[in-house]
C-alpha cells in the first residue's frame, strides 16, 4: 500500500489563504483482493469527531480537505497517515485467515 499525499494552497475570496490536503491509497493487486473478497470497502478505518469517518472507499478514491490553518491540516494529515496504519493492520488480518499466528514470549 502507497499514500500519496499532496499539499497545496489557495487565495480565497476577499485575499484569505487556504490551505489543500489531498490523500489518496494505491493498493498491490493482492491487497486490491483482498478488498474485494471480504467486501471492506465500507469499513470505517477511524473517525475524527463527528464530521469525518474515513473508510477504506474514501482513501482508494481519494480526498480533499481545504483548511483555514496550516496546522489543522497537519493533524488532517496525521489522522489520515493512521487510517493507514489501521487499513495495514485489517489487510494483514484478512490475509491471515486460514492460517496460524505463533508468538514467543
């Protein structure tokens, strides 16, 4: 799995300064099937508040966030990076099915 992740600003109306995060995953093809075969495209990765849910649909597609301050917009991005972390976690329990796990202690 690949994040890409892109940052740029904007002038808004009336001289104001915006700030664009834009996020999106590039699965393999086994991590494409795996998708696919549990249908995990819903699957909520991690919330942020009430306004945001960020599932595994919405990081494949892609999004857009625009922010008022550059530092809400590295905490966007940091919620988005551990989304991932949480997605990375999913795929490798999902490829884990029908095998075994041994741990050493």
């Amino acid at each position: 799995m690949k994040l890409i992740i892109k940052r740029d600003q904007d002038r808004g109306f009336m001289g104001g300064m915006s700030f664009i995060l834009e996020a999106r995953v590039e699965l393999t093809p086994s991590e494409q099937e795996l998708v696919k075969k549990y249908k995990a495209h819903k699957q909520v990765l991690i919330s942020k508040g009430d306004k945001y849910a960020y599932t595994i649909d919405s990081l494949i597609n892609g999004l857009r966030e625009k922010c008022k301050d550059v530092s809400i917009m590295l905490e966007n991005e940091e919620v988005i990076k551990d989304a991932c972390k949480n997605f990375k976690t999913l795929l490798m329990v999902m490829a884990s099915f029908g095998g075994e796990e041994v741990l050493e202690f």
